[in-house]
C-alpha cells in the first residue's frame, strides 16, 4: 500500500524541523500499512498476551511478523480475515 503523493507531502510539510530520519520512518510505517500488535490482539481478543502466545504454539494463530528484537506483529488484514473466519476463545 503506497499512500497518496500528497499525503507524503503533507506529513514533510508538518514534520518541518524532525530529522529525516524521523519522517522516513512516519512514511515507511504508512507504506507498509495497519498492523496489529500481539498486546492489541489481546486486548481486542480479551485474552491474555500470555494465551496468544499459546494459541499461536498449538497452531490456532500463525507466526507474527518480527520487526527488530522485540516488535512482533500481524498486518491488520490477516487479522480481520482470521476474526471473520471465526475462532475459538479458550
């Protein structure tokens, strides 16, 4: 997903000041688009990140994606295709 070229120079235009560093990452994260991480499904799920956890060992949730040592995560597509699909909360 590539946001709209005017959308890019919007967010240059109000980071005005940031390193570019900074608004290249702002930009990076909308290119690769909504994700969802493991405590956002927990929440969303009403479950423990504890009981994720265990859900994707037995196979119930697939592999989150890794992003640096810790961020682990799931594009938000996957997550609303396996929430239509229904699951089971135990």
């Amino acid at each position: 997903m590539t946001p709209a070229p005017h959308i890019i120079s919007t967010i240059k235009a109000l980071m005005v000041g940031y390193p570019e560093s900074h608004t290249s990452r702002v930009i990076d994260a909308l290119k690769r688009g909504p994700r969802v991480t493991v405590m956002e499904l927990a929440r969303t799920c009403k479950v423990t990140r504890r009981t994720i956890w265990k859900w994707i060992k037995v196979g119930k949730l697939p592999q989150p994606k890794k992003q640096g040592k810790r961020l682990r995560f799931w594009d938000y597509e996957q997550v609303k295709d396996l929430m239509n699909a229904g699951g089971s909360n135990d």
